[in-house]
C-alpha cells in the first residue's frame, strides 16, 4: 500500500499517513504473533522427536524377560 494510491482514492495527505501507520503497527503485530506461532511450532516439533526417541528407546528394553 502506497500514499500515492491512497490519495488517489481522494483522502487527505494526513488521511493516508494515519492509514499507513495503523497499517504498519498491524502489519508488525501480525508479523510478531507469525513468529511466536513459529517458535512455538519449533518447540512442539522438537518436543516430538524428543518423544519419540524415548519411546524408541522403551521399545528395546526387555521389561519382562521375554526377549
């Protein structure tokens, strides 16, 4: 989004600053709440493969002497 495309729109040149800043503040809320979802999904992911290896592991334990 540009002023000049704003302006042509017929708003103000202080209209389209405002606009342009709420729309920047936004564009950085969405662009922070983007990167804990990912770091949270990167967490989640490596949790996982944590457990996984663990119960890899269970599995060549021999618990009950039937090995």
């Amino acid at each position: 989004m540009k002023k000049e495309e704003l302006t042509a729109l017929g708003i103000t040149d202080e209209q389209a600053e405002k606009v342009l800043e709420m729309h920047g503040k936004e564009q950085n809320e969405a662009a922070s709440k983007l990167s804990e979802a990912e770091n949270k999904l990167d967490a989640a992911e490596k949790n996982a493969k944590e457990l996984t290896e663990k119960v890899k592991a269970f599995k060549c334990l021999d618990l009950f002497g039937k090995l």
